[in-house]
C-alpha cells in the first residue's frame, strides 16, 4: 500500500491544484480585495433577469438585473442593457445618465466603447435629441466601420428628417456590407430613397435631374412603382405625354398589381389627347389577363358612368363585387349608378342578392405583433404565441369628410 503514497499524494496534488486554479479563474484581486469576477452573470437575479425578458416583463427585468448589476459593479453588459430597459419603459434620462456613466469607465476596449455609444445613441433618438443621436451613431461608425446597427438607425434619422442623400447614403453603406441574398431587398430601399430625392428635384423644378433619379430608381429595382408613377409626371409637366404614356405602359407591364395606381392618370391622359378608347382597352385587356382585376373593372365602369354608360358601368361594378364584396369603393360606385338609372327594382334586387351571403367582416381582428390575422378574437396568437395581441381592424373612411364635395 506504502507505494501507492507518493502517486495519491501527487494526485491529490494535482486535484487541489486544478481546483485552487479554477478558484484563481474566478476571483481577482480589486482595491486591496478579492471580488468574484463571475459572480453578476452568474447570480440567480441575471437568469431571473433574462427570463423575465424574453417573457416581455420589462419591470421585473429591471428589478432582477439591478440586483445581478449591485454584486458587481464592472459588469459592463448587465448595465448596458438595464440602460436599455430603462430607455425601453420611457425613462430616457435615465437610460441617458447610466450609459454616459459607463462611457467615463477607463477601460473600455474600442468595441465596448462602440457599444456604449450605440446604447446612448439610441435614448437620444428616443428621447427626440435627434442631434444628438446623429452625433452618436456616427462617433460608433468612427470606432466601428462596419456597425449595421448604427448604420440602419443614422438612415431611419436622417429619413425622419427628410435628408434623403444623406439616408441614401447610409444604406448604400449598409448594400454594401449585405449578403448577396439581402441585396435585392437593400436596392429596394435605395430605390424609394433614390424616389425621394427625384422628388425634391422635381419640387426645385429641375426636370432633368429629377428624371435622371427616377431613371436610377427603376434601375436600382424594377418594380420601384412610384419612381414609373413621378417619371411620367415629370414628363406631362415637360409636356411629353407621349413618353408619359410609355412609362406608365412600362409599370403596368412590369407591376400588373399596382396598374391601378396609373389609372388616373392614363385615364385622363386618353381623355386630354382625344383618345379615351386607349383607356377602356387597357382596361378590358387587364380583366382579359386577371379575371379577378376588380380595379380595373371599377375603374372601366367609372370611366362608363361618367361617359353616360350607367347600365354597363353596374354591370361591371356586380362582376367587381363577387371579386372583392369588402372594397367600400365598389359599393360607392353601385350606388351611385343605381342613382342615375333611377333604382330599377330589378338592378336594386340584384345588388341585394350579391351582398346577401357577403361576410363583410371576413378577419377583422389581426394581430399587433406579426399581423397574423383571424376571424375571431383571439388570446394567443397561432403565428407568434404571444397573449392579447389582437385588436379589431376598422376601415377607414376613403377620404377625408371635410373633403367630400356637398
Ligand atoms: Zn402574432
């Protein structure tokens, strides 16, 4: 047994050893004291902290992870995200006080320092310090070239305050640092940008530019429908209705879905230069393509109506409400015709016919968080899971009552 005792004393040796160095992992020498590096995020209030916030209980959070942040004064991320609660509740100064305490700490590595700044950043947006948030989220880019956080929060700033190159800018920034299947998807957004900054030519009248970025914008993405709907524009205030025709030709080619929006416009394009057939062809040729183009059967039998074609406009109009019974517009229109005609009782039963079996409250209620929508009210969300998120959808009015012409 006797010779077994110098290899168990190694090996208790070698026990203690590894235990006293763990023990040496954990603890560290502070102002004269040992303190327990491990001992924030490793107390139960950090977990109970986390858990709390992942269920959405922002004030036991709060509560939890201040206690976690009093154990251990250095924990830079516990106190980063209670600043972060705190902005989350409302309490923007104090989020505001707390970040700019950890920015003063000593030792922040340059990506702690980034992080910090991008925490403060976001109070002073929230807080409506706008200057101040631009100021920050471009000191984080200075220490961090490729931050996306800050990169997507600068371009929400400068596009709340309408400095559409400078939005532009940010997110070519941020195209670039995109995956190749986030792209499409990034030149969308700086398609709409590119949009913008047309239209602010257009507002200063210089044609040409405004042209040339509505141009950009269509080849930035080719279904940037409103870049069509302003280049055509620009084109009748040119007095060149001919290429506005073709590029509200080229959307609803290229966007059948969203033809509807050129409507208007062609129509009264058809009707300026002596040519209002041009317009019930689109039309016809767009129910002829999708049976179930409700717009352009309402927009056909508008165009019928006021043409003196009420009898063919409510014909169109029935065929429009088996397609969308919900659409307010439809009914309108119905209505109105059945008034030129004088309500033949035959029309008039019809039209109650159509409605009789319509569930004109099909799924009104539709959830806050991921718009899944539902039939009935519900307490937990099938898509998301979350509890009480539904609320019941009201249509608005199509236009504004004081708008309404009496
Ligand atoms: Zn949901």
């Amino acid at each position: 047994m006797s010779s077994y005792a110098p290899l168990l004393a190694a090996l208790v040796a070698l026990l203690a050893g590894l235990t006293i160095g763990k023990a040496w992992e954990r603890y560290k020498l502070k102002d004269g004291g040992w303190i327990d590096r491990r001992r924030a995020r490793e107390s139960p209030h950090y977990i109970l902290g986390l858990n709390f916030l992942v269920a959405n209980q922002i004030d036991l959070a709060i509560e939890e992870l201040s206690k976690a942040a009093s154990l251990d004064g250095d924990a830079l991320e516990v106190h980063m995200i209670l600043g972060n609660l705190y902005r989350e509740k409302g309490q923007v100064g104090k989020a505001i006080t707390l970040h700019q305490t950890l920015l003063q700490r000593p030792n922040l590595s340059k990506l702690e320092h980034a992080n910090v700044l991008l925490c403060l950043g976001l109070d002073y947006k929230r807080g409506g310090f706008v200057d101040r948030a631009l100021e920050a989220f471009n000191e984080v880019l200075r220490l961090d070239t490729t931050n996306e956080y800050a990169l997507l929060n600068l371009q929400k700033l400068h596009e709340e305050q309408h400095q559409w190159t400078e939005a532009y800018d940010t997110r070519h920034r941020l195209s670039k640092l995109a995956d190749i299947e986030a792209r499409p998807q990034s030149h969308a957004i700086l398609a709409f940008l590119e949009n913008e900054i047309g239209l602010e030519a257009v507002r200063r009248k210089e044609y040409a530019d405004a042209i040339r970025r509505f141009e950009a914008a269509i080849d930035l993405d080719a279904r940037a429908v409103p870049a069509y709907l302003n280049l055509g524009d620009v084109r009748v205030m040119q007095g060149n209705e001919r290429e506005a025709a073709a590029v509200w030709d080229r959307l609803i080619e290229i966007a059948p879905d969203r033809a509807y929006l050129a409507f208007d416009r062609l129509e009264a394009l058809a009707i300026r230069t002596g040519n209002p057939d041009r317009f019930t062809k689109l039309c016809r040729r767009l129910i002829d393509e999708n049976a179930q183009d409700w717009r352009a059967r309402l927009a056909l039998s508008r165009h019928l109506a006021a043409s003196g074609h009420p009898r063919e406009a409510l014909d169109l109009l029935f065929a429009a409400l088996v397609q969308n019974p919900h659409a307010l517009s439809i009914h309108q229109a119905i209505w109105r015709a059945l008034g030129q005609l004088h309500h033949p009782a035959a029309l008039v039963d019809r039209y109650g016919e159509l409605t009789q079996h319509a569930v004109f409250y099909l799924d009104p209620h539709v959830c806050m968080r991921c718009r899944y929508r539902s039939t009935e009210l519900l307490w937990q969300c099938p898509h998301c899971h979350d509890w009480n998120t539904f609320v019941e959808e009201r249509i608005a009015p199509a236009q504004d009552p004081t708008e309404v012409e009496v």
